[in-house]
C-alpha cells in the first residue's frame, strides 16, 4: 500500500493552455477505500472525494462542486467503481449512503445525481437532519461520538462545527484516516465560529491520542510547497501545491494556533496553513484582488 503521500495529483492546466486533465481522478488506496478529486478544470476549488465500501454498504463521503454530470460525472464513477468492486466481491442488495463533511455548495453540489438511484439514501444536508441520521444526541452534540457501521468495517464520527454548523468528521480505523473535510487541511482554514472551532480541534486532538491516527486527510489543498504561502482563491493551476495528508502534529499544531490567534480577525498565516477568520479593511480588499489577479491570469 503506498503512502498517500507519494500520490501525485492532477493540479489543474494554464488557463490558456490546450492540455486537458480528466475531470475526477481516481485513486484506490486500498482494496476498500478510494480517494477522488474533482479537477480544477471543472472548479477551482477542486474537492477531495471519499469512498469507503463495506461489506453492507459504500459510503461516499461529499459530492463535489459541479451538478451537471456532463462536466463532472460523479454518479458515472461511483457506479463504475462499486460495479468493479462487486465484481470482486458479489453480494445482492448493495447499499450506497451520500453523506458529507459539511454542507458547503462545494461539497454537496452532486447530490442530485444521486436522486433515484437504487439501493441509496443521500443524507440531508441541514445540521438537524444530519445529526439525526448518524444517530447524534441534540443534547450531547457536538461532544458525542457515534459508530457508522458500514458492515465489518465500523467508522467513528465526531461533531465538528466551526467552519460549518453541520461539520462532521469520520475516523476509519481500517486505513487510520481521520476524514476532517474543511475543518482541517493544508489550506484557509475558514471560521465561521471561532469557539466551536476551537471545540472541536480540542476534540480532535484528544482524540488523536486515544486512537491510531496515520493519516489527517482533509478536502483541499491550497498552500503551496513553500511555507507560509498558499495559492490565491480562485487558482486553477497549482503545480507546485503540498501533499493533501496532515499529520497528528500539524492537526496539534493547527489547534495551538487556533488558541494563539483568540479569535482575532484577519489572515494568520503559519507554516503549514492559514487561520482565516474574517479579514477586514484592506487586508479583506487584498485576498480579493490576489484571487481576482490570479483568475486573470489562468493561475
């Protein structure tokens, strides 16, 4: 099994360029777990997409940014891979489950393709719907833990709001893969509650070190290789970007700068990500026009 750091991942084309890149690329980490991402040629913001099978059921963890299938066919690849994998390992009756790490427009904007297809339940995406389905107590949320059996294979998911009311993060201890999707990864690191999302790193730290951890695999990359220095948003070509897994130490890291920063505003930037909690003035104005200069430009 390799490392998925030595993953190399399509990283978008000049805007003027006449090179081409696949709309998803697909990645089987293993014989049970898949990772895809969609391309910066159908969206810049380019989403990690995970699907993990068990022996009851798949679970496909966010659908990206593109609705229309024609640009970004979601379903078409799904069905292709749970199709090769029942091939493998015949079973009638194979369940598919659509859920999300948040209900940000970037990760749930396939869920449509979805609609009718046999043997699938695609999870609401309303904070009150999801803690519902995973089985999360109103009373005990976001503290709780809560198992995802997927049929020998049992998943953990944490409440993880901050960046997103109805954020959830999923722990596999088949790959050891903490699934953070926006709250943790090489990138911006979006608040939308500061409390909460300090909450919830605290959470995951402490969580960490009662579990075996290999990997923290967000759902984007934005820094670049350098430290300190992301891609602006909006790039569509990032030749240059850093390796999509985190370790427990950078996710340790992420919360003691998160504590360091207090909630004050602006764009902190550290070595392996930025803490992003509502700039103002013209430091608001500069991100702009950086990401405004970069779309111009086909970076």
């Amino acid at each position: 099994m390799a490392s998925p750091l030595d993953l190399h991942w399509n990283h978008g084309v000049r805007r003027w360029s006449s090179a081409t890149e696949p709309p998803i690329q697909v990645h089987a980490y293993d014989e049970r777990t898949v990772i895809l991402r969609q391309s910066k040629s159908t969206n810049y913001e380019a989403p990690f997409i995970y699907l993990l099978f068990g022996a009851d059921r798949a679970l496909l963890l966010d659908t990206g940014a593109t609705a229309d299938p024609a640009v970004f066919p979601l379903r078409a690849t799904v069905d292709e891979l749970i199709t090769n994998w029942l091939q493998q390992h015949p079973r009638d009756g194979y369940e598919l489950v659509v859920a999300h790490t948040h209900s940000h427009g970037d990760h749930v904007a396939a869920d449509a393709q979805f609609t009718g297809r046999p043997d699938t339940l695609v999870v609401a995406k309303e904070p009150e719907a999801v803690r519902h389905f995973f089985g999360f107590d109103d009373t005990r949320w976001p503290d709780q833990e809560v198992e995802v059996d997927l049929g020998d294979r049992v998943l953990r998911a944490l409440g993880a709001p901050g960046h997103h009311a109805a954020g959830v993060v999923f722990h596999d201890p088949a790959t050891g893969f903490l699934l953070t999707g926006d709250t943790v990864y090489p990138g911006r690191i979006y608040v939308a509650d500061y409390a909460q999302l300090v909450a919830t790193l605290n959470r995951l730290v402490a969580f960490c070190a009662a579990h075996k951890v290999t990997w923290v695999m967000g759902c984007h990359v934005e820094m670049t290789d350098r430290p300190y220095r992301d891609y602006p948003i909006g790039s569509t070509y990032q030749p240059r970007e850093r390796a999509l897994p985190m370790t427990v130490a950078q996710l340790t890291a992420l919360r003691d700068a998160a504590v360091q920063v207090d909630g004050r505003r602006g764009e902190h930037r550290f070595e392996d990500f930025i803490v992003f909690h509502e700039p103002a003035g013209w430091a608001a104005i500069l991100f702009r026009m950086r990401g405004f200069r970069a779309r111009m430009l086909g970076r």
